[in-house]
C-alpha cells in the first residue's frame, strides 16, 4: 500500500511553506500542491528547491486571489475569485473561461520549472460540476492525475478526514488502517504549517496547521508505516 500525503495550499504564504518543507525534510510528507500566482510563490519555489523529495503540483485557485485571465464568470466586483460560499452557490460558468483560466494556472507552473505531479483545487473547487468536465478536459491533455477523478485507478482513494480540531497521530493511523487492504493507493489530504500573519489574515483554518505538522512529523508515525509495510510516496509513483 501506498500512503500520499499531500500537503495543500503551498505558495500560500512563508508559514505554510516552511511547515511543508519541515513536514517533507523531518516527516512523511512527499507531495504538495503549488497555489501559483499567490504572494508566496516564489517563497515556495526556493522551499521546494533544498526538498528534492517532494513532489509539487498545482493547487488551482477559484476562491481565492485574482484569476490570470480576463474571466469575467468567476469573479466578483473587487475583480478577485468569488469567495468560497458564492462560489459554490453560482451555478453559472461560461466554459471556455474556466478552461482558459486553468491552462493558465497550469502553464504559470509549468514556466516554473517544476515537473507538474498532479492537479487539485483549493476548496476542491475542481469537483463543482459546472467545472469538473471542464477541468477533467483540459487536465487530461497534460496527462497528469487529477485529485479524486482517477478512473482508471479503481485502487485509489482520496481521504479528507484528517482535518479539524481535534487531530491526533491515533486518529491519522486509524484513517490509514480503515484504508489497509482496500486501495493500493490512499491520498491523505494535510495542511501542515507554521502559523504566521498572512495565514491568519487568509485562512479559516489556521491554527491546527501547527498540529498536523507536530503530527507528521512524529516518529511513531513513520514507524507505525514501516510496521504495516506501507510506502509513504507521491504521484508520480501512479502516473500513467
């Protein structure tokens, strides 16, 4: 079995990115996924740089910052993404937009420099079924998985359930043990960070970042994995 922990949210501000960076140096994590465009892009881009094991891919953007193309659908009067309760209440997206916005986030990552692992979305923006065909299309033709539309991986499974307040190295290795013997592959989704002012200013979901970094980076974690034989990896271990 593999376990990927993929670490959310990378290039949202220095906090996240140094607490992904500790995550991958000193714990189990080895993918990530780059929100481009964001203040701390290149932050993150010199984090991900003295990480040669960690795997980067996109974190598209559709209820955050402002879009790289001239979308008009997507966003709200400041000229920014539609925060994430309107988003998800809009049921009205002119498609060739959307398809043009993702290439652009995609084509901003790829100028980086960066092999692209995989594709996801912060506030998995990408499942709204007015986007999700679209996405699906346009990702598809860079060959790259997209977060919990593998078809053709029946034994992949996405988990978002380690998340909230009350987190724990217990509840982590539960979550992995319900999955033990049913998939061949299971993404944990994590949001490890050091906490700092922009993450506070931005984000709902802060201060139990510092946890789950605590949390992935515990010995008894990784050492519960080499017990049950479980590989800690990233998406390029099931490309293709």
């Amino acid at each position: 079995m593999h376990v990927i922990f993929n670490a959310d949210d990378f290039g949202l501000t220095p906090g996240i990115n140094l607490g992904i960076g500790q995550a991958c140096q000193y714990g189990v994590v080895r993918s990530t996924t780059m929100m481009v465009g964001m203040a701390a892009e290149q932050h993150a881009l010199q984090v991900a740089s003295n990480q040669p094991s960690l795997a980067v891919g996109l974190h598209l953007r559709f209820t955050t910052g402002a879009p790289l193309t001239p979308a008009t659908s997507v966003v709200g009067n400041d000229g920014c993404f539609l925060a994430k309760e309107t988003f998800w209440q809009t049921q009205i997206f002119k498609k060739q937009e959307i398809a043009d916005e993702v290439i652009a986030q995609v084509e901003r990552f790829l100028a980086t420099g960066l092999p692209l692992s995989h594709v996801d979305s912060h506030h998995h923006a990408h499942m709204h079924p007015k986007l999700l065909p679209v996405i699906e299309e346009v990702v598809a033709g860079y060959q790259v998985p997209l977060r919990g539309c593998l078809k053709n991986k029946k034994d992949y499974v996405f988990s978002q359930n380690f998340y909230g307040e009350s987190l724990s190295v217990d509840k982590l290795l539960a979550i992995i043990r319900h999955y033990r013997g049913q998939c061949e592959v299971l993404e944990v989704m994590c949001h490890p960070a050091y906490i700092d002012q922009p993450l506070l200013e931005s984000s709902g979901y802060a201060l139990p970042r510092a946890m789950e970094l605590e949390i992935l980076t515990d010995a008894r974690l990784r050492e519960s994995l080499e017990q049950w034989g479980v590989t800690v990896g990233n998406f390029l271990s099931i490309k293709g």
